[in-house]
C-alpha cells in the first residue's frame, strides 16, 4: 500500500514507518519539523510540511491509498495553535483524502476526549468531555471525522491511551531521571489507582491490523487502544523501580493541594505538568478495548510495567546523549522540570 503518515517525524511518526518499511509499503512521511533521517528506514520519502497548507497536502495525496494522521500540536504548546493545528489542520487533510479518494484515513485521537470519567472502563461511546485545549481539538477533530465518514470517506479513529517506548522523552524523561538518581516521585494522591498506559509497539501494530482489514465497513468507526495487563501506578511503578535496582520509591500526597499547586505553577510557566495529567493522575483511568479485540482478535503483547520497563532501558541506553541535548516541548525531547527541579533536591 502507499501510505502517508504526518506526524512523520515525531515519536509514533518513526515507529509507524520503522514497522510498515518491513512490512514492504510505500511510505511519505509528512512534519514541519526536520526529519532525523539516519533513524529511519531508507525507502523512506520526506516531506517537511505544514499540515494547514492545502495545497501540498492535495499533491502529497493524490498517489496515497491511506492517510495516518498522527501530527497534532502538544498540550504545551499554545491554545490558539493547538485549536489551529489539531481541528485546521485535520480538516485540510480529510478534505485532500475525499478528493483523492484515499481509501481509508486512521485519525489518531486520545483518551483525553474523555475527560475525567465518572465510571471505569471507559467505552468508545461513553461522553466526550476534554479538560483543556488539547483534549477539547482532539474532540472537535473527532467530529470532522464523522462528518467525513458520512461523506463516504472511510475514517478510523483511534484513541490510545499514554502511550510509551524507545525515544518516548517528555514526562516520562522526568519521571526516569528521578528513579535513575534513586529519588522519592511524590504521588499526586496515594498511588493506589489504575492508570492503564500502552506500549507504542503494540499501538503500531493495532493500526497495521486497521489498515489491513478486509472488511472496512467494521474499522469505520472508533476504537479505544491500550494496554490489556495493568494494576495500580504504584505496583507498576514498584517492577519498574526493581528492573532499575532504584531505591526510588512512592511517596503519597494530599492530591486536592498539589493540584491547585500545579494548576497554579502551569499557569506562571513553572510546571512540566498539563491540566489532564495532574488532573486524572490520582484517578482510576482505563479504557475498554473489547471492541478492538472483538473486530481485529487482537490482544497487546505488553504490560505496563513491561512498557515501562522497556522505555526505561532505552533511556538508560541513551542517557548521556539525553542529558547533552536542549530541552524541548515534544514527546521525543526532554522537558524542563520547572520548579520539579528545586523539589527534586529534596527528595
């Protein structure tokens, strides 16, 4: 198939091209951002690219029998371009996708339209409700899509949770910084909720099986992706502290003041931390996906911990050169700690 991924140069962009190389199909990779291309396999084509311009993104697909659109603008960055690129942005590429009569777009949403649910698991149909900007676009590009859908555009939307793996910085980066220097991670609550994450392994190949399926009628819809073997975050956390032979360990709060806290310290430009995740961090937050397993009979290979612990080893892999580069405000740099640097001493 001659696929065209965007988001081509971010962190699932590379594991989406590194798996669909070896499978043998023909891929463009589309992002604003340069392309590392020594990580990438060689039949590779780039384009740098903004996703709003509507004029490339009808040349890039006119010879594409599928679109995965994993490009989105991040919770850090600003509202007024997260709205512009998350809901523009999709929009200009379902439009170039109906006109070429792409055979099948796979929208790659978040379990963050869900909000902060009141009941567990979650379902695809259960109410949207995103807590910021990014939540909020993924929300109003998820109804692009199916308005498209009634339109006769195959779409597929996917909603993953947290997912994690090799070059997965971010918060993560903070999260393993802290447990390679042996330090407390203080708990936004007690640590004793399910916080259900994703292998972006398994992520990658959830979609392979979308983009395979014969029957496209069934994939014409929503579909929840996350990780089937999961407990609570502090006895995820507990195999990955043991993996690490870290003297880490959880260190319980009281959840209600350290959110007003980082609320307070988001909005003065001193956390790393966006509103979902300290939000939902001291929640129970899983998903169903009967619905994924029941039309594709797949089941994720990995764990949490399992997830955690392989991310982990790369880290500790790429350490140094981690360390030597800028921070950034993507998944695949690391984020300046903000006042968690002054806490981190402490601990």
């Amino acid at each position: 198939m001659k696929i065209c991924i965007t988001g081509g140069a971010g962190f699932l962009g590379l594991h989406l091209a590194t798996f669909l190389s070896k499978k043998g199909h023909d891929l463009i990779l589309v992002d604003v951002a340069p392309f590392h291309t020594k990580e990438y396999p060689k039949p590779c084509r780039y384009i740098q690219a903004d996703i709003r311009n509507a004029r490339i993104m009808q040349e890039v697909l006119q010879t594409r029998d599928v679109v995965i659109h994993a490009a989105a603008a991040l919770p850090l960055w600003k509202k007024e371009d997260v709205f512009d690129i998350n809901v523009k942005g999709t929009k200009q590429l379902l439009n170039a996708s109906l006109h070429n009569r792409v055979k099948q777009f796979i929208f790659v949403s978040s379990t963050a339209v869900y909000g902060i649910p009141k009941k567990h698991p979650i379902v695809e149909d259960d109410p949207l409700q995103g807590v910021g900007p990014y939540g909020e676009s993924k929300i109003r590009a998820e109804k692009l899509c199916s308005q498209f859908r009634k339109k006769g555009l195959i779409v597929t939307v996917v909603r993953p949770k947290t997912f994690i793996g090799s070059h997965r910085l971010g918060v993560f980066e903070i999260l393993f910084d802290w447990i390679k220097d042996g330090k407390k991670i203080p708990m936004i609550g007690s640590g004793n909720n399910r916080y259900q994450l994703l292998d972006v392994d398994d992520l990658v190949e959830a979609i392979y099986l979308l983009i395979t399926a014969k029957n496209k009628k069934k994939v014409n819809t929503v579909f929840n992706v996350a990780s089937e073997s999961f407990g609570t975050v502090r006895t995820d956390l507990d195999g990955l502290f043991a993996y690490a032979h870290s003297s880490s360990k959880i260190l319980p709060t009281q959840a209600f003041l350290v959110k007003k806290t980082l609320w307070f310290l988001e909005k003065i430009n001193l956390s790393p931390l966006y509103q979902w995740v300290y939000d939902t961090a001291d929640k129970d937050s899983y998903v169903s996906i009967d619905r994924l397993i029941e039309t594709l009979s797949w089941h994720p290979k990995y764990s949490n911990t399992q997830a955690l612990i392989k991310a982990y080893r790369w880290y500790e892999k790429h350490y140094r050169e981690i360390k030597s580069s800028p921070a950034g405000i993507t998944h695949t740099s690391g984020w300046k700690q903000g006042a968690l640097s002054l806490v981190k001493k402490f601990m």
